[in-house]
C-alpha cells in the first residue's frame, strides 16, 4: 500500500531541441508545478520564452510524484511549436518517443 504522504504529485515542463538528431539533441526543465493546469497553461502561454524563439520543437508536461526515486511518469502531454503561429500546440507523442519517459526529472 502507497504511503499518502508520498503521493504528492508534481507536473514538471520539458522542452526539447531535437534539430539535426534523431535523438533528443538537448532537453531541460525550465518549470516545475504542483497543478497540471498551471504546467499547459505555461507552455500554453510559452512562459519566459520557453521555446527559445522556436528552437525548441517539443514541450512535454509530465506528471510524477515527489519522495520517490527514479519516479516514472504516469502522465505525459506532448505539445510541438507551431512557428507559423510561434505557439506550442497539442500533439501526439512522436513515435521515437514513444517509450522514452521522464523527461522532466532528467
């Protein structure tokens, strides 16, 4: 049984460069939330320039769960930059990344 106290979930806020790879070339974390809501709303609202004028295709909000090691992400919600509306967008996880988890957590 999950201890309560140890279910304290938090929605961190990746954003990936993958130009010229086929791999993640370079991801961070520019945000950590404890509200799923507030995490879209800011990649939403590309908070503090978040895709680095465009550079960064991906977000992904994750969620996981704090006091844990090596914490899996139970949620993950992909957005790519749209550089004709310079706004991320919702969209379905790429295929090669389709069991690549925890991008927030590094």
């Amino acid at each position: 049984m999950k201890n309560p106290e140890q279910e304290v979930p938090v929605y961190s806020v990746a954003v990936l460069d993958v130009r010229d790879t086929d791999c993640p070339g370079y991801w961070r974390t520019p945000a950590v939330f404890s509200r799923l809501d507030l995490a879209i709303q800011a990649v939403r609202d590309n908070e503090m320039d978040i895709s680095e004028g465009g550079s960064n295709q991906y977000a992904i909000v994750e969620k996981t769960y704090l006091n844990q090691v090596y914490p899996q992400a139970e949620e993950r919600y992909w957005f790519e930059w749209n550089s004709t509306e310079e706004e991320y967008v919702e969209s379905q996880i790429p295929p090669k990344y389709a069991l690549v988890y925890s991008f927030g957590i590094g």
